[in-house]
C-alpha cells in the first residue's frame, strides 16, 4: 500500500556486486512499475467503497456509546503511520514533543512493515512498542489489522495520533483501538475526504502549513478542549538531529565504496536520485539530470547515482550521456534505509526528486537541492538547514493534494519540473558547495563497459 525506498527483500551487503541484465529485465522492472501504480489504484477504489461505511458505522458507534470521560492521565499513547518513508522523517518535531508533555507516557506506534526500518532510524520508540501490518495484499492487511487492533485494544490506551491525510484506514484503526481521546485531521465544513466524526479532537487540515508543524498541532491537541483544537504561535522549526553512527560504520561505509568503485576514491563525490517511485510526475527529466550530471564532472566532481534496482535503467541513460568513469551507477546499492542514510555521509552534495531520499539526507550533514512540482515544499519540503527546496510556483502547482488522494489532473506534462533549468540546479549547488566547483578534467575510461 505504501512504498518504501531504497529497501528491498531479501537484502543483500553493501560489497555484493549486482549482475549484468540485459535490456528485457529492465522492461520487467518498468512493468512492476506500472503493477506499483495500479495497485495503488485500486487501494483508493477499495478505500472509497468501503471506508465511508465503515467510518460511519464508527461514528454511529460512538454516538450510541454516549460521552467518555477524557479527562484523565495520559499515560499510553498510540500514533498511526502509514505514511511514504520519507515523511516519517518529518514526524520527528511531535515526537520530541510528545516526550515534552508526557514524559512518563509510553508511546506506541502503528505503522506499515516496509516503514519499520525508517522509524528504527528515527530511534524515537522501543522498538517492542512498535506493531506493524503487512500491506502488500488486502488478505495480509486484514489479519495484520485483525490482530494489531487486539494487541492495541488490550493496551488500554489514553490517547491516539491518527496522522494520515490520504485515506480512510488509519481512521478505522483510531476509531477502533479503544483510545479515550482520539486526535486526527478533520475535514470541519470543507469538501474533503470523509472519515467520520469521531475523532474528539479533530484538527483541521491546514494546506499552508508545513506538515511537520501540523503534526506537532496534533500533539498539542490531545488536552484541548477548545475550538479550533489548537490555537498555538508557530515557531521555525528546528534542525533535525543527526542520526548516531556506530563506532567505525562511517569508515567501513568509505572502505567498501571505494573497493567497489575506485573511481569514487578520486574525487569529491555528488549524489544524484533521478527516481520518483510511485509517483513518476514527481521526476525532474533525465536530460536535466544528465547535463547537470556532465557539468559536474567537469568541474571535478564524480557522480554517483543512487536509487531502487528498478532505477538502473535511468542510471545507464545518465551514464551514457556522461561517457566518463566519473559517473558510477549505484541503484541496488543499499540494502536498508541506514545504508542509503550513511552512504550519503560520504557525498557533498545530493540532488534528488521530491523522495524518501532528501528526507533522510536531513539526518546527516550533507547539503541537498530537492527538487518540488507536482507537491511543494510549503508542506514537505526538508527540514535540513543545508537544503534548497527547487520550485516553480506554476498555477497549477502543486496538483498533488490531500483533497485529491495525490491523483494529478496533469497528462504527465510536468512543466513544474521540466522549468527548472540545469544552470538553475547547478547555480544552487555552487551556492550550497562555497566555491568548491572547480574545473578540473574528466577520469580517463577504463578499458571495459561502465554501464551494467
């Protein structure tokens, strides 16, 4: 149901070659693809026949049930995540404050299982308070979900963090948890998506804000009693902390790298993700990537790009418009979100689509050019202070919302993207690298094929 990136099964190490494929196995890869995209249609599909039931049947539960006493000590808290690995990263601000209200209340979450590992690296929660459901089939989402909502029924729990947007699931399980108080995104008098009516702290949606401030207004809200919920001054948002390294990972991390790669050895190393996932309107153009990629290099930089298996076929395209040892392919590389997390430990520079990857670039000190369209950075843009947030403010941008299920009126014509230029992005890294742009000559090609 929701996509994770850069972690794939079964895994495989850092040090382990991927083998050559011949063009058929990248078409399969395109189709998967494809599958990925449809079957999240007819996730909506099954979302939008049933989900309204349901979350009216709740309401009417609730109704019956009469009032319930709220006031009480919050010692048990459940938050929902269902969301795409990158936002989880943004989740971190209503954790901390969380721990700020309720520093004796033990926090649950319930998430996704390919999330997991992303929320293992937030290292918010034990990770025995953690319960996850499978979501690659509507069978294992049922058991998974039958017995989640036993486990957290037997919690007794205070309170719940409902932070979805997009769909109606995350709303059944707060309605069914057996939280007193039940805190989420609320539609009030607009047109929006229906999920019930209770929620006893609903929150409205604001599109103006940053969606990292919105989920701490959801913590605030959980003893509010006052309408709207939460009346609370803004305040920039902190830096995210840095994820800790473990005693010698960073230098294992470089030694295998450059064992496998020795052209990465040489120079300073830029990180390109020209991936999109399930979302293809969201890719910057390949030609884009691919001038952006050979300027790079000939001011001395190597390039390495990084991505799932199923990106490769965008690496070749960038290495043969490269033609130079300077740019190496690393989709497949990582095997888990730490890996990708502390390989960009070893770059200057990350250039990537609006994607899991430039979130997680904000839990290391590397700059990063996030390049938005098709959604914008006024909600989801990084919360790293070295990021520059690219976007073209079009009038029909950003067409991905929560009122749409992120379903684009556009044809696929993202000129959002397509009117940020190559000079644009490399003025924005010559700006982010402080004079480190220099022109030096290409690497001489080695003698075999660099393209898999």
């Amino acid at each position: 149901m929701f996509r994770s990136e850069f972690l794939e099964k079964p895994q495989r190490t850092m040090t382990e070659p991927l083998p050559r494929r011949p063009s058929a196995d990248l078409t399969r890869d395109a189709a998967r693809n494809s599958t990925a995209v449809l079957n999240a249609d007819r996730q909506r599909r099954i979302d939008r026949i049933i989900g309204p039931g349901v979350c009216w049947l709740l309401t009417l539960f609730h109704r019956l049930r009469g009032s319930e006493r709220t006031h009480r000590d919050v010692r048990r808290i459940l938050v929902i995540l269902l969301s795409e690995m990158g936002a989880l990263v943004l989740t971190r601000p209503m954790f901390v404050r969380l721990r700020e209200k309720y520093p004796s209340a033990t926090v649950f979450v319930l998430c996704s299982d390919q999330n997991r590992a992303a929320l293992d690296l937030l290292e918010v929660v034990a990770q025995e308070q953690i319960i996850t459901v499978r979501t690659d089939s509507i069978g294992a989402l049922a058991l998974d979900s039958a017995r989640a909502v036993r486990r957290l029924r037997a919690l007794r729990l205070d309170a719940v963090l409902d932070l979805e947007l997009f769909a109606r699931v995350s709303a059944i399980y707060a309605g069914v948890c057996g939280a007193v108080i039940r805190v989420g995104f609320h539609r009030h008098t607009q047109e929006g998506l229906y999920r019930g009516n209770f929620i006893n702290r609903p929150v409205p949606y604001n599109p103006y804000q940053h969606i990292a401030q919105q989920f701490v207004t959801l913590a605030d809200a959980i003893d509010s009693t006052r309408v709207p919920t939460v009346k609370r001054l803004l305040s920039a948002s902190s830096p995210l902390p840095k994820i800790a390294l473990r005693p010698g990972e960073l230098e294992d991390a470089r030694e295998r790298l450059h064992r496998a790669h020795p052209a990465l050895a040489r120079r300073p190393i830029v990180f390109l993700c020209p991936g999109a996932g399930r979302l293809p309107i969201r890719a910057w153009p390949l030609s884009s990537f691919s001038s952006v990629a050979r300027e790079l290099i000939a001011r001395g930089f190597a390039v390495a790009i990084v991505g799932l298996r199923e990106d490769r076929r965008l690496a070749a395209t960038i290495q043969l418009a490269c033609d130079d040892a300077a740019c190496v392919d690393l989709t497949g590389y990582t095997a888990s979100v730490r890996e990708i997390t502390v390989l960009l430990h070893l770059g200057v520079l990350l250039i990537t689509n609006d994607s899991g990857t430039g979130h997680f670039a904000s839990l290391t000190p590397i700059p990063a050019i996030v390049l938005f369209g098709p959604e914008t950075p006024v909600l989801y843009g990084s919360l790293s202070p070295h990021a520059r947030n690219l976007h073209k403010p079009l009038s029909c941008s950003p067409c991905l919302t929560a009122y749409n299920h992120r379903r684009s009126p556009c044809d696929g014509d993202n000129v959002c993207l397509k009117s940020i230029s190559p000079e644009e992005v490399l003025a924005a890294a010559e700006d982010l690298l402080g004079g480190r742009m220099v022109t030096a000559p290409p690497l001489t090609p080695p003698a075999t094929s660099r393209v898999r």
